[in-house]
C-alpha cells in the first residue's frame, strides 16, 4: 500500500531506497517562495543506521507491515541467539548481527518481543525493565562523596551500568533497557 508523505506518523515503516526504514522523525515544511517539501530522519531496519533526507510534499511510498510476537529467550551459542514460541513451543535462532546490542539485557526464560517486517524476522526487542544480578562491582565506602556518586557495576548478562555506591556484589537490580540506567535495588 502506497502512502503520501501528509500520512507519517512517527515509528511507521516504509520502503526508501529499497531498504525498509523506520520513520524517526519528519517535519513539513512550507517554504514562502518554492515548492513544500518534508525532512524526514529514517532508521534503516537491517543496518539500524540513521539517514536524513528532504523529499518533496506528496511524494508516495509503500508501507512495510510491521508485526511483533511475544517469545522466550532460551539460550546462544555464541553464534545465535534462540527463542521459543510460549503458545506453539516453536524455536526459532536469530544472528547474534540481528540481536545486536540488546544481547545485554538478555536473560535466560525471559520474554522478548521479536519483530517481523512482512514475514521476514529483523530483530528482537527486550522488556522495558530486567532484573538483573551484579557479578562484579568496587566496594563504596560510606562518605565517598558529598552528593550521589555512582560508580560501574559488571551484570550477570555482561552489561555494565553505573549505579549508586551502595550497590554490592550479588544484589539485583532493575536496569531500563532503552538507556541502560539504574532503576532500583530489587
């Protein structure tokens, strides 16, 4: 289905260039002299680069039909990362280029959101909150500081974040995904 640059919507799908993109952001613009024309930043689904481009009002695209379905993280094998199907108990494997950096957040018997762009698997998504245990991590000393410090702490997944110096080896903490920060002690 073809739609007009009037009908973006941030986070919609579209084919530009032959590659299927994200729509990040766009903005019209309705110069007083000349043509309108729309600014768009657009994320590239398989690369995950950002492009900026400026094309012309009413310039039509084709969609891309975006589906997410709920799975299990099961294990990787340092190769692929393998999921379950909760519902069929189906396991599909996923390219550790795919996962990219969401690897981090990534815990065994989690449930993760993977997505498909018109049937073909492009990645997967982890929740917005994980709970996760420090395996590695400096000790604080009371009074290390005069305002809040932070120090780094290593997770369980490998991930490292930066939290508050009461933070010890062995606590769990809840980590938000979308920026890696510190959340709370569980």
């Amino acid at each position: 289905m073809a739609i007009s640059t009037a009908d973006f919507k941030n986070g919609m799908c579209i084919m530009y260039n032959n590659k299927m993109c994200t729509i990040i952001e766009f903005q019209h613009v309705k110069p007083g002299k000349g043509g309108a024309f729309v600014r768009m930043k657009l994320r590239d689904i398989k690369t995950g680069r950002v492009l900026s481009d400026t094309v012309n009002a009413g310039v039509k695209f084709d969609t891309v039909r975006l589906e997410q379905r709920e799975m299990t993280y099961l294990y990787n094998d340092g190769s692929d990362f393998y999921f379950m199907d909760p519902n069929s108990y189906e396991q599909f494997s996923l390219p550790v280029d795919h996962v990219g950096d969401t690897a981090q957040w990534l815990k065994e018997n989690d449930p993760v959101t993977l997505e498909y762009a018109d049937g073909e698997l492009i990645g997967c998504e982890p929740q917005m909150f994980v709970e996760l245990e420090v395996t590695e991590t400096d000790p604080g000393f009371k009074g290390d500081t005069v305002q809040g410090g932070s120090k780094p702490a290593t997770l369980e997944t490998g991930a490292e974040v930066k939290v508050p110096m009461f933070v010890n080896v062995g606590d769990v903490l809840q980590i938000d995904t979308r920026d890696g920060r510190f959340v709370k002690r569980v």
